[in-house]
C-alpha cells in the first residue's frame, strides 16, 4: 500500500525547548513515548523498517531526538490534522499525551 501522505515533506524539522515547562503527565521516553513509537510509527519511521510505506528515508523516530527533532511535523500530522498513522485509531488520552510530551519533554 503507498502511502498517501508523507510526514514532514516540505517542512523543516524543529526541537521544543527541554526547559521552563510544566508537564500534565510527566511522560519520559522509556516511560511511555517509546511505546506509543513503537506501536503507531516505527513500522514506516524506522531505520529497520523493511518496507517504509512511502515514508521518507531519514524521517525516523526511533530514539528521542529523532522525536524531537521532528516534533514540529509529528504535531501537525498526528495530534492536529490527524492523518498518521494512516488508518487512525489513536485514542484522545493517547493524542493528549502525545501533545503533553511534545510540549514539555523530560530532560535527556
């Protein structure tokens, strides 16, 4: 199946600040966000992803500043315009957490 929308085409790449935030859930990488990884993204946004479904090479997200480095994209396409995954079924607690370590990720 091709994949019908490419995450980051076209935008740049961007890192939330590590300071100065208050976060709601107090996610870490190991904690929580690994797993959500792993279960909506890396099967495309990996670099050991086999077969990357029209996912751009280099458009990864397997270590923690992979996700930061590409949080810009990820928020716009994951928790506001909702098209990835492709096929959806992320639940809102999920999204809000998301958005929650997005904003306010725990220090390296």
């Amino acid at each position: 199946m091709l994949l019908l929308f490419i995450l980051g085409c076209g935008e740049e790449p961007s890192r939330p600040s590590d300071s100065g935030c208050s976060s709601a859930y107090g996610l870490t990488w190991d904690g929580w966000v690994k797993g959500f990884m792993t279960t909506y993204c890396l099967a495309c946004h990996s670099v050991e992803s086999p077969e990357r479904r029209g996912a751009p090479v280099g458009v990864d997200f397997d270590t923690r500043d992979d996700v930061l480095q590409w949080s810009g994209p990820i928020r716009t396409r994951v928790i506001e315009e909702q098209t990835m995954p492709v096929g959806g079924g992320i639940i809102e607690d999920d999204l809000l957490m998301l958005e929650d370590f997005l904003d306010c990720p725990e220090s390296p």
